[in-house]
C-alpha cells in the first residue's frame, strides 16, 4: 500500500536565476491499496509526473511523507526495488538492444523474469537485437513496458505511458499489462491526460490541478458524485440561484429557451430529493463520463474554459 | 548508512560500462597503442609519441567521469538511474566502479606495459624515471577523475560539467603555485616552486623533478592520490543530497560556482601580476568572468545582474589585490624569515654580494662565506644575514612590483627605492651534493645598504665562519677592462 500524507514539493528557481519558488504539489493526501489501477489525471504541468517521480525516489519528501508498504522510498533500495518507474520518454534507452536493456535491467532488480521477458516479447514480436534508436515510437514504449513488467515488481509506475502508441497496439499493450498485474497482484499507476484512457483502465483515480488535488476515489464513486441535470419548466425556466437555493452545487449551468441544463455536485439520490419541491415539466438525471467531469471540474477552477466552450 | 550490497555495486557497475563502450573503446585501443610504442627501444620518436597518448588518455578522464556521471545533468537519464533499486552510497560507489573500469584500470594496466617496455629497453627516460613517470600518471589520473566528479556532482547541465571541470583541473593546478611563488616566495626573495605542490594537482611535477630520494617521490604521489580521495569522498556528499530537481540547472551548487569564479580570477591575476601586462590581464578577466556567468544565466540576463557581476568581479579584485597586499606588507606572509623544516647537515652554504663602486673608482667590492656547515650552523648565518636585509614597504614599491615587469627576477621583489649606488644584493643559497645531482635547500635574495655590506660579513667572520671582502681594482687597467669584467 502507498500512503501518500500531507504531500507538498516546492522547486526552487534555478540556482543561479534567482526569483521565487513553484509549487508544484500543495497538501496532497492519498492512499493507494495493493492491488489496483490507479490512474493520475490532471491538467498540464498539475504535478502528476512530479508526484510520480516522489513516489518512486527520483525527488526527495521534504514536506509530507511518502510510504510504501511502510517505508520511505528515497535512498532505500530496498524500497525501489518493488518499484519499476517508467517516464515519458524513451530517449535514454536508444543505444541499447532490447536484449541489452534486459542485461541492465536483470543487474539492478534480483526479481528479472527471463521468461516473462521471452513470453512479452514474443507475443509483442519485438527484435531483439536491433538498436532501440532503429524502433518506431511505439516499438520503444512497448520495449520498455515489457522491461517494466519482467522486472516483477510489485508496483508499475507509467507515466503518460501510452503516448505514440496507435489505437489497436494500444489495447494489446493495455490488456498485456493489466493481465500480468492481476496475475501477480500488482499496482498499476498510471498518469494520462487521456481520461478516456483512465476510465476504461482504472479502478481508482485521482484528479489534481495546479499542485491541489480535486478528487481521489474509485472510478465509480467519483462518477456517482455527478448528475447532469435537465429540467424544462413552461413560462418561465430554473434560474440558477433557484437551484442554489434548494442547496445543490452547481458547476456548470446554461439555459435555453425552457429548458436549462446543469452539472451538480451530488448523488442521484440526494440530487432528485432536493428537487422533489420543484415543479417542472421534465426533470432529467444523465450520469457524466469521467471526460466529462474532469473537464467540469478544471473549468470550475477557470482553467482552459474559452477552449473548452 | 545501510549495509553496501558489493556484489550488486559490481554488477550494476559491468552493466553501466556496457553503456559507456565507445570511450571503453578508444581508450583501450589508444592506450594499447601507446604502450606498444614504448616498446619501440630503437625509436626515440616512437615512444615520445607513446607518452603523449598517455597524457590524452589521462586528459579523457574528463570526458568519461562526465559521462559515467550522466545522470547529474541529464533529466531522462536522472529518471531511470534514480528510480533504479540502489542507495544514493551504492550507486556512487557502482559510477566510481564503472569510472575505474572504463578509465583507471585501463590508465593502470597499459601504463604498466608500456613502463615496462620502457624499462627493459633503453628509451627516452631513465629506469628509475620510468617507475616515477607511472606513479605520477596514476596520481594525476587519479587527480583529474576526482576532480571531474566533484565538479560533475556540482553542475547540473552538460556543458558546465565539461568545461568547468577543465577550468578548476587547470586553476587548482596553477594558482596555489602562482600565488605563492609570486606573492608569498617573492616577496620574500625566494625563488623555489613551493614545497607543498608536489603533494597534488598536475604541477607536482615541477616539484618532483628537485626530489633525490625515492621517498620523496613516491610518498607525494600517495599522498596525492589520498587528497585525490578525500575529493571524491567530498563529491559524494553532495551527489547523496542531489536528487532530480537540479538536474538541468546549469549550477547546482552555488557556492561551487563561487569559488570557481574565485580561483579562476586569481588564476589569471596571478599569471599577469609583474608583469607590464596587467592592465590587460584585468580586461581579460572581466571578459571571461561576464561571459561565464552570462553562460551560465542561459537567457535570464538583465543590466541589473551585469551590475551585479561587475560588482562581484571588482570585490574579487580587491581581495586578490588584498592578498598580495598582505604578502607585500608581511615579506611574504613571514615567509622571509623562514627557515627550511629539514637539517641542513653536511650542506653548503654560500651568502655572497658584490658591488661597483663607480662613483669615486672603478671597483668591485665582493663580500663572501661559503663551506660546509652544521644544521645549527648554517641557521645562524642565515639568521644575521636576514637581519641586515632593507625591506622597504613604499607605495611606489609596491607599484613597481605589481605592475612593472618583474616576473623574470624575483630579486626584483626586494628592490629598494635608491638604485644601486646605495644598496646590494645578497644572495643566500644552500644546497646538498648527491651523487650527479645538486638539490636546492634554500635559495634567497635579498636587499642590504652597503654600509651595512662591511657589518654583515665582519661579523659572520667573527663568529668564526669563513667569510671574507675582496676589493678588485679596475682603474688601472681603465675602463675597457673593468667592461670586460663586468660582461664577464
């Protein structure tokens, strides 16, 4: 399990340009239970990757703590060794083979598989013997998965890990690792801003903007905490703060002619009961996609909402 | 610190060295190359060449040290080695392995083949020098990867860790010796390379080259390669306090940049003070240090921080120039006074002066004391020698000194404003005879009045040393003769 407590990380300006700090994660608390998929969702530059990057001991907890499985994970090997991180590149590894990443690999982590790795890489079809430098971008990211999963760690990080990945090997890649997670127990985080991507993969998700994090739950609590509302009412219709009033939360509202639509806060079952004193012609509860309420929840906060109009 | 799992350090260590395999490479065929050439005993050429590609192989430490270090100053690289299952002490340890396997071990191995060629063959160095140049390759191997590291650990872009690693192996090889043999040396009428250089830093050469005995030489050479060690235990504690955040800073360790700046202006200071050239020594100072900061700031420059360079380059100026104050008002930093640690038993001593005097006839007038005296002896002369000594603590002085050229005669250094019809020179030199060789225990010259000139040697030979003034008298041959002498 990982127990992320009260989380903060501030990047000071480059040492010699002087100026003020970044905050890049801000109070951050979140448990991550064994044996999930967990899926980072966030807007740019949210402070996804960087909690990654904590997570796995590439930057030192000064303010908060991080624990996996009860340890610090910064300067413990021993805790880094049940971690496999992948970022969001694959540039390091081009001058080696995918038979040489498998020597480097198997020095680090004692757990190396030889036989998941032949297993992957068959059913996969990568050479093995040609440079990565020579492999398409996809190729590359399918390499270093199949590194991440023979290392048998007991956690997989993959950070934005399916770009350049086309739509068909996407899903063979995707059914690969989470078949090799379930068949061992393993825990899955993955950071995407593809949130169709987390929905379909995930079991749990969190959602952080500008450092703070907005949500972190399973897939379908956080869906069941938002109802797009439609309610039509002749002569005049719901204004906004008549809705307010019978103390729902709204996130978005518009209206046309008669008929107004919503986004609320709340479940459907709270959502109808404070309704219930409304008179309306039609009244209508859509259930939103997690697409749908991560760009609900970043346009509440003002982030990209020309663009997103 | 957790227990060191050395068996995975190893591991991990043959695994990085198949990632650095190109300069592997070139330095195992350039050294192979360079050992065979010292094998050539009828080619004097031949093996000249084969020492220059030892010098070049010991120059690419930088460049592997850099590279093995990679991870300081690339953030993809930083991700992964981070992130990998070892301690910040073992993965230290593990680059400082791979570091020794793609550069040290192959430093040491083709070194001993082409030392042994050498020695078996009459080539350019004697059997002894052979020995002596191998340890001394080790040591300045050791010297250059150590420093490379410290300074890789400090930057965290590419190119700062290149090219001030080349900056701090050059300066920390000139300036302690600059300083002090043209600040603290010459202003007390010395002219040896200091003692202490000899114990690291590539001008430990110069200093060897006085050294007779074995011990001398070798025991230099450990002690460098221990100092050697110590830095590399000093890089270590700043990689273990580094993680990512500073990779793609082009400097992250401020204080390491400062003092980089520092030595680089003393450096550069030191190489043109005494001479006529020290206005533009100055001017060139300012253009390298702007333009490393400038570097440095990648785009982020703005008047205000030019200023502010400025600003700093002139307070380094005045502490450089408070430096050679200080040894101007000290003689030396008390190093005129100083007598050699070592007994100076069964050593020759000679003090001798020697002036015309032109005004009334022409005379030379020459002063001496010379033989083989006791430790306690020799201190003595040295002692009432020194007591007669004029050091004159004028601005004019200290003006000449600093900006007139005198960097080719330290005696210079004890001028006194008066010229030559009031004042001598006196040169103290003590020396040992080994056999074909004549080692140089203490070398001095300093300024007397000459009407002290009659003083200072009646009183050597009333303590009983065997001293003496000789007057040769040129009038009578006229003044063509007394020329000839002169030039003579």
């Amino acid at each position: 399990m990982i127990e992320i407590q009260n989380v903060s990380m501030v990047f000071k300006q480059a040492g010699m340009s002087g100026g003020e700090g970044f905050k890049a994660l801000d109070d951050i608390s979140i448990t991550i239970p064994e044996g999930c998929i967990y899926g980072f969702l966030g807007s740019n530059g949210a402070g996804k990757s960087t909690l990654m990057r904590m997570l796995c001991g590439v930057y030192k907890t000064e303010l908060g703590s991080i624990r996996i499985d009860g340890r610090d994970v910064y300067d413990n090997a021993a805790a880094k060794g049940d971690i496999f991180f992948v970022n969001d590149e694959t540039v390091q590894f081009t001058t080696f083979t995918l038979d040489g990443l498998r020597k480097y690999y198997r020095s680090y982590y004692d757990s190396f598989s030889d036989e998941t790795f032949d297993r992957l890489v068959a059913k996969l079809g990568l050479p093995t013997d040609k440079r990565l430098a020579e492999f398409s971008k996809g190729m590359k990211r399918q390499a270093v998965v199949i590194i991440g999963l023979s290392c048998m760690t007991k956690y997989i990080m993959l950070d934005e890990a399916f770009d350049g990945l086309d739509p068909a090997m996407r899903k063979v890649v995707k059914n690969m690792i989470v078949d090799e997670m379930l068949d061992r127990q393993a825990t899955l985080i993955v950071s995407s801003h593809n949130v169709a991507e987390i929905n379909e993969l995930c079991d749990r998700a969190m959602l952080i903007h500008k450092g703070k994090l907005i949500f972190a739950d399973e897939i379908d609590e956080i869906q069941g905490g938002f109802r797009k509302v439609q309610l039509a009412r002749a002569g005049s219709p719901v204004a906004r703060e008549e809705l307010e009033a019978l103390g729902l939360e709204i996130m978005q509202y518009s209206a046309l002619g008669s008929v107004i639509q919503a986004v609320v806060r709340g479940t459907e079952e709270d959502i109808m009961r404070k309704l219930s004193s409304v008179k309306t012609d039609i009244t209508e509860l859509i259930p939103l996609t997690l697409e749908e309420i991560f760009i609900y929840e970043l346009e509440a906060r003002g982030y990209g909402s020309a663009e997103l109009k | 610190m957790a227990a060191l799992n050395l068996s995975k350090i190893n591991r991990t260590a043959l695994a990085e060295r198949k990632t650095h395999k190109k300069i592997s490479m070139i330095m195992i065929i350039m050294l192979a190359v360079a050992s065979v050439l010292c094998w050539m005993a009828d080619s004097e050429g031949l093996q000249i060449l084969g020492l220059f590609l030892y010098c070049v192989g010991m120059g690419v430490g930088i460049i592997a040290g850099v590279s093995v270090f990679r991870e300081m100053t690339n953030s993809q690289l930083g991700d992964v080695k981070l992130s990998l299952p070892l301690s910040n002490a073992e993965r230290f340890l593990s680059r400082l392995l791979t570091l020794a396997y793609v550069h040290v071990i192959p430093m040491l191995v083709f070194g001993f083949i082409g030392a042994l060629g050498l020695f078996l063959n009459d080539g350019v160095i004697s059997d002894e020098e052979v020995w002596q140049a191998l340890t001394l390759m080790v040591a300045y191997t050791f010297f250059i990867d150590s420093v490379t590291v410290f300074c890789t650990c400090c930057c965290g872009a590419l190119a700062e860790s290149i090219y001030f690693s080349v900056i701090a192996i050059g300066c920390l090889s000139v300036v302690p010796a600059a300083i002090c043999y043209r600040i603290a040396q010459g202003f007390a009428g010395m002219g040896d390379y200091p003692d202490f250089i000899k114990y690291w830093t590539l001008s430990s050469a110069f200093a060897l080259n006085d050294c007779v005995n074995k011990a001398d030489y070798y025991v230099p050479q450990i002690i460098s390669i221990l100092i050697s060690c110590l830095v590399f235990f000093a890089a270590y504690q700043i990689f273990r306090r580094r993680d990512a955040r500073s990779i793609g800073d082009p400097i992250a360790v401020r204080p390491f940049f400062e003092a980089i700046m520092l030595i680089g202006v003393f450096t550069v200071y030191s190489a043109f003070i005494c001479t006529s050239s020290f206005n533009i020594g100055v001017i060139i100072t300012a253009v390298i240090y702007i333009t490393i900061n400038i570097i440095v700031s990648r785009a982020k420059i703005s008047f205000k921080r030019i200023v502010g360079w400025l600003a700093k380059l002139a307070a380094t100026s005045l502490l450089f120039f408070g430096v050679v104050v200080a040894g101007f008002l000290t003689d030396g930093f008390g190093a005129y006074n100083h007598l050699p640690v070592r007994k100076m038993n069964n050593c020759s001593v000679q003090i001798d002066s020697s002036f015309y005097m032109t005004n009334d006839s022409l005379k030379e007038k020459n002063g001496e004391a010379h033989g083989d005296y006791t430790d306690a002896e020799i201190r003595d002369m040295i002692k009432i020698a020194r007591k007669y000594g004029k050091r004159d603590k004028t601005f004019d002085r200290f003006k000449s000194i600093v900006f007139d050229d005198n960097s080719g005669s330290y005696s210079y250094y004890n001028y006194v404003e008066g010229g030559e019809n009031k004042y001598a020179y006196l040169s103290i030199n003590v020396y040992k005879d080994y056999k074909n060789y004549t080692r140089n225990i203490l070398s001095q010259s300093i300024c007397i009045e000459r009407d002290d000139f009659d003083a200072l040697f009646n009183e050597l030979a009333d303590k009983g040393y065997d001293s003496r003034i000789t007057v040769n008298d040129y009038s009578s041959n006229g003044y063509d003769d007394y020329m000839d002498e002169v030039e003579y």
